[in-house]
C-alpha cells in the first residue's frame, strides 16, 4: 500500500481508499484515507520547516528542485506507466504531462533566485530615510489538486511556492495519488528538507476541506470544479488566506473564413480529444464561419473519426488513434446526459455519439461531434468534461464573439484567421483570460495562465506565478546621519 508523505516520513492512518484503473474497473492499490489529524500533522510538519527554507539561500532552493527533476526524469517510465494505469491516459500523453512536469519544475526552479524588491527614495520630512519594498514567502501553502493532470498542476503549484520559499502540504485527487506520491517522494529524496513538501491523501471534503480550513495555511492553491472553488473560498475566506482558484472552462474557439482549415481541424481534435477530453482548456464550443462550415466540418470529423476508444496501454493500429477511458463511471454518465438533452432538442450527432461497442468495461465515451446544439443547451452552458465537441454555424465576428461570451465561463479561448483586426477584437473582446491566435490551447509555462468569471482568480505560470506566492512588505530606513 502507498502512504502519504509527512515531516519527510512515511505515514498511514486508520482507514484507506481504492484506487482504480478506469479502464478495467480493477483496485491497482490503496492509499491512507486522510483526514483533519493527518492534515494537522503535515501543516505543523510544513510550519516547523518554513523558518529555515524561507531562509535557504535561494540558489541551494533551485538546485534542490532541479537535483529533484533531474531524480524524477531517472524514473520516467515507470511514472509513465503509473500515470496510464490510475489516470486511464495513453503512455504518449503520460509522457507528455511528465515532460511537462518536468519543464514546469525547471523553469520555476529558475526563478527561485529572481524574486526581486524595490528601493524608493523619500522625502526628509522625518529625517533621511529611504523605502525598500521586500517580497517575503508566505508561509504554509496547501496545494489541493484535480485527477486530470495530476503531474502538471502539482507542478504549477509547489514549483513557485517552493521556489520562493514557501512550504507545501498537497493534496492529489483521491483517485490519481499514486504518481504524485512517487514523485514527492523523488523530490523529497533529492534534497528536499522534512517537512517542506508533505502529501496526504484523502477525500476533498475530509482533507481537502480541512487543509482549507486549517488556520496555519496561509495560501490555499487550488485547481478544480467552479463548484469546489466557491466552496473553498468560504473555507479559506473568514482567516483571509490567499487563494488562487483554477476553475472550469468552457473554451469557445472561432474558425474564420481565411482559416487555414487542415491546421485549424488538427489543433481543434488534439485540444478537444487529448485527456479524453478532461482538459479545463481544450476546445469546448467551436463557432464557424458559414463560408467554410461545411469544409471545417468535414476535415473535423475525419480526424475524429479515427479515434479509437480502448485502454491507455494498448495500442491503436494505424491510422486509428488511441483515446483512453473517462477518469470517472458517473463523468461518463454526466456527458451522456448533456448529449442527450442537445439530441432531445434537435441536435444531430456526426460522429460517435455513445458507449463504444463491447467496450461495457471501463469508461469509455466515443469521441463525438455534435451540431445544431440549442445555445441554451447543457453542451453549451455546462462545462462538458469528455470528448464532446458541439460545432456552430456563424454568420460573422459580431455574432461569433457574443455567443463566445455567453458563458459563465472564461478561461480560455481561441481564433483562427490572419485578418489582423479579428486577431484584435479576439485578444481585446473575448472575456477569457487566454486567447491563442491560429494555436493549439495548450498552457505554456512561460505565460501567465488563469480564468476569469466563473473559471476563477489568480495566475499559474510565468514569471507572474511568483506574485502569487509572496508578499510585500513595505520598509522605511531612518537614521541615516
Ligand atoms: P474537484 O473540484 O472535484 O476536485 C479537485 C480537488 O479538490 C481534488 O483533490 C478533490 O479531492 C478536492 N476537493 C473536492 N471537494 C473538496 C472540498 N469540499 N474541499 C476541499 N477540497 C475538495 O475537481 P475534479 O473533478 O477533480 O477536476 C476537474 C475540474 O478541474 C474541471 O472542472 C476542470 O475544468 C478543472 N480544471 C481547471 C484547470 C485550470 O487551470 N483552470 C485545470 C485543470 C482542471
């Protein structure tokens, strides 16, 4: 059985959990079923070691997280493989998350030694002095993660909180523990002093409610459903701890007459259907133009044709391409139902639309296009967390834009075109707090990343992301002579 990770020690705790391979439905291990003790434990753990590693030199804090990459890059495949078997995801798209967990440390780990004040001068009405603006770490920062990502979003989280100082306690999803405890535990074994960086597992409103709630916590780092995120503002609210919120979107994407539609089609399946479609930034509402819906329309569903639901680890035959199961049985159920009430309403299915056959094993959802979706429809309003793309025809840049912000949504969103005025009124009149031009949605470290309405507050990425994880305190220096 895998144990959680407190003070630098292994460590249990009365009951357990399951975790399950969503592709055959099979228990792969078991991990502590943590609750408020555990979650006391790991904070006092995180708290006794913020007074030093807040005092670490900045340089030996980077070199500790890039010996910890450099520790967790040595164990590659077997990560890979324990990512496939509790996420579902294909081993090319393991690998790819791992890459990315690894680039994600490695660039925050560089900015571990660019955390950088101000010096004011002032006036002498009191005597010479002068002001210093100093950016101190925060203190204990709980980092409560969701299964879709489970590597990268763990990344977002302890590489800048680290990196400035900060002491960690994470808490992975419930059903997707197992990789991120290795790789703490990685981390730990490179360096990592007892107590900076604690894992305890457990359920969100058994540990994750009491990690939010926990007075030592001064920053909450959560990414999740908008749902959890509202629950755990009210949590973090009343102590007035920082949070940041990386919520749900529902990313419109628009496909304009000058579209190059071979590249437009490719970015749009690999960002909707990559994760089986359980990515907070893919494509969720496509809006095309009418001069080229038909021929969109047509490339679209080509590609999307030759996904092949199965599980992660077995390979599709060319051409096909491999799509994993859906994380969650009652996930599956929640997008059969919002499919249904677009059909039901008069939608029409153009590709998939279903359970794959003889796959009543597993979660498997057929990658599926679905057009003439009422705008009031569940596929439209909701967040849809699978493979389902509704398609829309639109008669031009007005509309496409009003309809791409009706949404209770805005994380990201996207255009397709060279026309630089719509490439203007894309980045300034889409509400998302990310519009890519004629690319692929995909989160880049170097760039600042977070949702606005109801996708939530504050940044991951960027140099910005370290904002996030200090505070400013203000210093006036007199007697000076
Ligand atoms: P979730 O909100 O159910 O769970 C996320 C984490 O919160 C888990 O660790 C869970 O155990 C914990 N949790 C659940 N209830 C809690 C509570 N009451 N108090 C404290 N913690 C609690 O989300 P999910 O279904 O695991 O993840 C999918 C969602 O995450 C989607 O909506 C997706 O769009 C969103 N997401 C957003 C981003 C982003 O950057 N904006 C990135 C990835 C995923």
């Amino acid at each position: 059985m895998a144990e959680m990770l407190i003070g630098g020690e292994r460590a249990g705790a009365a009951d357990t959990i399951a975790v399950v391979d969503p592709a055959t439905e099979q228990e792969l291990d078991r991990v502590p079923r943590g609750g408020r003790a555990e979650v006391d434990r790991a904070v006092q753990a995180a708290s006794a070691a913020f007074a030093s590693w807040s005092r670490t030199d900045p340089g030996e804090r980077a070199a500790i997280l890039a010996a910890g990459a450099d520790a967790v890059e040595a164990e590659a495949a077997a990560l890979v493989d324990s990512l496939v078997h509790e996420q579902g995801k294909p081993p090319l798209e393991a690998r790819g998350e791992l890459s990315h967990f690894l680039g994600g440390i490695r660039y925050y780990a560089g900015l571990a030694t660019k955390v950088r004040g101000a010096y004011q001068p002032l006036p002498s009405t009191f005597g010479p002095a002068y002001g210093l603006v100093v950016r101190r770490p925060i203190g204990v920062v709980g980092a409560i993660v969701p299964w879709n990502f489970p590597l990268t979003l763990l990344a977002n989280k302890i590489g800048p909180a680290l990196a400035a100082g900060n002491t960690v306690v994470a808490k992975p999803a419930e059903t997707t523990p197992l990789t991120t405890l290795r790789v703490a535990e990685l981390l730990i074994g490179a360096g990592l002093p007892a107590g900076v960086l604690n894992v305890v597992t457990g359920f969100g409103v058994e540990a994750g409610e009491a990690l939010a709630s926990h007075p030592l916590v001064r920053r909450v780092a959560f990414t999740g459903q908008t749902s959890t995120g509202r629950r755990i503002m009210e949590l973090a609210g009343p102590r007035f701890a920082r949070v940041s919120l990386e919520l749900g979107g529902s990313d419109p994407t628009i496909v304009c007459p000058d579209a190059d539609l071979d590249e437009a089609a490719k970015s749009i399946a690999i960002g909707r259907y990559w994760n089986a479609g359980q990515a907070c930034l893919a494509p969720k509402r496509a809006y095309v133009f009418d001069e080229v819906y038909d021929a969109f329309l047509d490339k679209l569903a080509g590609r999307v044709s030759r996904y092949q639901p199965g599980p992660g680890w077995e390979k599709a035959e060319k051409p096909h391409i491999r799509i994993g199961p859906l994380h969650l049985a009652r996930q599956r159920d929640v997008l059969a139902d919002q499919l249904a009430d677009a059909v039901d309403r008069g939608a029409k299915v153009v590709v998939g639309g279903g359970v794959p056959e003889g796959r009543d094993t597993g979660h498997f959802f057929e990658p599926t296009i679905v057009v003439d979706a009422p705008h009031d429809s569940r596929v439209v309003r909701e967040e849809t967390f699978g493979p389902v793309l509704p398609v829309f025809r639109v008669s031009d840049l007005d509309e496409a834009i009003r309809l791409a912000n009706d949404s209770d949504y805005g994380l990201g969103s996207s255009i397709w075109t060279t026309d630089a005025k719509a490439i203007h009124r894309a980045t300034q009149e889409v509400e998302a707090g990310i519009t890519w031009v004629n690319q692929l949605h995909y989160g880049y470290d170097e760039m600042p990343f977070g949702g606005v309405k109801g996708s939530g507050v504050g940044k991951e990425h960027g140099v910005e992301s370290l904002d996030e994880y200090v505070e400013l305190k203000s210093a006036v220096v007199g007697g000076l002579g």
